[in-house]
C-alpha cells in the first residue's frame, strides 16, 4: 500500500493478525486492533465475546488494555481489521470514546480488511467535537 508509512504497514498487519486471534463464537465477527504507542511499540488485541452478550469485549478495548499494561499512555495511530473487506469495520461509538482518551483529534485510525488497508480516517473525523480528559482541567 503506496499511501502508507512502513510503520504503518507493520500495524495494519498486526491487527490483521490480532483477527486471528478473536474469540468471536457468538457473532462470527473477528475483529482485530493494532496501536502504535508514542514510542514506537506496537499493542494488539482482539474482540472477545462472552455467553452473556453484553459483557463481550471489543479488540479496541482489548488493544488499549495492552497498551496500558505495557507502561505506555498516548496512542499515535490505531489499526482496526475486521469483516470480508466489502464494508468498513470503523470502531463503535464506544471505541471512539475509549481512543479518544489516549489519542488526539488528528491521530490516525486506519480501516482494514483481511487483505490490508481500506480506508483512512484521524479520530476528529470518526469522533467530531469530541469530550477527552484535556475537558477537566
Ligand atoms: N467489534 C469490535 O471488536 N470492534 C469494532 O470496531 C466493531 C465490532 C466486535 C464486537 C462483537 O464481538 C463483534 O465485533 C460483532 O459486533
């Protein structure tokens, strides 16, 4: 993919390869997430989904859980894999709220398939006018 850093690459293809890795026996919906932390490490996870719905995990949350426990803060781009690749998997609503704590408005969110990259966003564009931890003080 021309329009793509190298680094960029690597995390498109480590959220294709956190897909894998879904526990997805409910929906049958794999989903992958990749973070590219502020030094340059790289956090994956996946959606895992639980007999009682509600109480399944998104692979952004599992992603950012990563990154958390790994000591780092701030993420610069976030990849998110999922579905055959004819319609863009974007995170939920709730997704764009849990990077928006650790990311800004212009941070990357790159869209992917099971083949690579679909489409390119920054979180302003997924989350307009977005509330983040800057608000209180
Ligand atoms: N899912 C994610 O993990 N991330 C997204 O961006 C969209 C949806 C998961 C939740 C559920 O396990 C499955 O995909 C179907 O909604």
């Amino acid at each position: 993919m021309t329009d793509m850093t190298e680094q960029e690459e690597r995390l498109v293809a480590a959220a294709i390869a956190a897909m894998g890795q879904a526990y997805a026996p409910y929906s049958k919906f794999p989903v992958g997430a990749a973070i590219l932390d502020e030094g340059g490490g790289i956090h994956s996870g996946a959606n895992v989904e639980n007999a009682a719905y509600p109480v399944g995990n998104c692979a952004e949350a599992s992603a950012i859980a990563a990154m958390v426990m790994a000591g780092r803060g701030r993420i610069n781009a976030i990849a998110v894999a999922g579905g055959d690749g004819k319609m863009l998997c974007t995170p939920c609503g709730a997704c764009r709220q849990r990077i928006r704590e650790f990311a800004a408005p212009d941070t990357p969110v790159l869209i992917s398939g099971p083949d690579g990259l679909q489409r390119r966003f920054t979180l302003e564009e997924l989350l307009p006018e977005s509330f983040g931890p800057e608000n209180l003080g």
